[in-house]
C-alpha cells in the first residue's frame, strides 16, 4: 500500500433516493487498520452509502471527511482517489483470458506486482487462460479481490464480498479484508452475511 488513510469521519450523512429518505443523522468513524461491516435489509441504503463514501453518490446532507498526511479530503472526485470498489458489477473484460483481465487492472492502477502470483494468491492459477466469459461468479468474486489487492489503495468499500463465494473462497475472502487492515488500510463492507473478522458494526434501517 502506497498511501495511509489516517482516519475517515462520517457526520450526519442524509441519502435520499426517490424522494424517500433511505437514512438521516448517519455518524460514524474509523482509523486506519479498522474494519466496519454495515449490516442492513434491503433497501435500507448499504450500497448507496459506499457510492456516497466513494465519492460517487453525493450526501443529501453531511459531511465526508478521510484525513491524510496532506491533510482533510472532503471533495467526493478527490475521495475516489483513495478508494479501492467491490461493487456487484464484476468489471471483467469476457473477451480477455484471467491473466489479461489482471494485467490490464494492473496497469491501469500502475501496480508494481507479479500478476501471475496475484492470481495464484485468489486461487485462479489454473484458470489464466480461461476468457472471462467462462469464468464461473465464485470466479469472478475471486478477480475482483486480486483486483482490489492490486489497486494500493488505502480504502476498500466492498459491495457483498462473499457472494458467490463457497466455503473456501469466503475464508480467502475475510483473510484478504484482514490482512489489508493489519497492513493500515481501512475496509467498509456491505453484507447479509457474518464477514469472519472482528469489525466494527453498523446497523441501517433500524
């Protein structure tokens, strides 16, 4: 990881989507190393508040606020410079094989890393030629974290990190999460189901 979050402070955050009110008077904070699992039916405004995090939803009110050695980052554009994104949407390329799906992330994020050890890392090694068409979504789910792993940044928000997943990939999954967090990153994630790692909760829609 290239850069540290410090901390990231959430004040009175308000969503509103169709002109209801998904949550108001939202508060809450973390520091680097720390985990937050939001909890929630659905409905209640888990991924809206990741998109809001991320810098891609704005707040009906409220304030974001990651603070860095640079100092406090409030603007959503610059916040997403920060964030590493597990949404639902795999962002896998069917035409590519594994491999190149990860080479073109890579270089996208400019990461310094031997792509073949990070596939092997998520379980994928005998899948790198296979074209992301075929890729099973327990599959996909596994990309998608070797992905985040190659993006070096401070912050992950994850959108149902263990979906797909079996028992195995699941264990890989909570291992990753936590193993960013040992190293100073943060991680939000989104999720019906127990993440397997000690983590700060929060409950919307409630």
């Amino acid at each position: 990881m290239t850069r540290t979050l410090q901390s990231l402070q959430a004040s009175n955050l308000a969503c509103i989507r169709g002109q209801r009110a998904l949550f108001r008077n939202l508060s809450f904070s973390l520091r680097a190393g720390d985990a937050l699992a939001i909890e929630g039916p659905n409905g209640a405004g888990k991924t809206s508040l990741l998109r809001m995090l991320a810098g891609l939803l704005p707040q009906a009110a409220g304030t974001i606020r990651f603070t860095a050695d640079g100092g406090a980052i409030e603007d959503g554009e610059e916040r997403g410079h920060w964030v590493g994104f597990l949404a639902h949407h795999d962002a896998i390329k069917s035409q590519l094989t594994t491999l190149e799906n990860l080479r073109f992330f890579a270089s996208l994020y400019a990461a310094q890393a031997d792509v073949e050890s990070a596939l092997g890392a998520v379980g994928l090694s005998a899948a790198a030629e296979l074209p992301g068409r075929y890729l099973s979504a327990g599959q996909k789910k596994r990309l998608a974290l070797a992905r985040l792993k190659l993006s070096n940044r401070p912050l992950w928000l994850l959108d149902e990190p263990l979906s797909s997943l079996d028992a195995q990939g699941r264990a890989l999954a909570a291992a990753t999460i936590a193993a960013h967090c040992a190293q100073g990153g943060i991680a939000i994630a989104a999720s019906h189901e127990p993440l397997g790692l000690d983590c700060v909760k929060l409950r919307l829609g409630t």
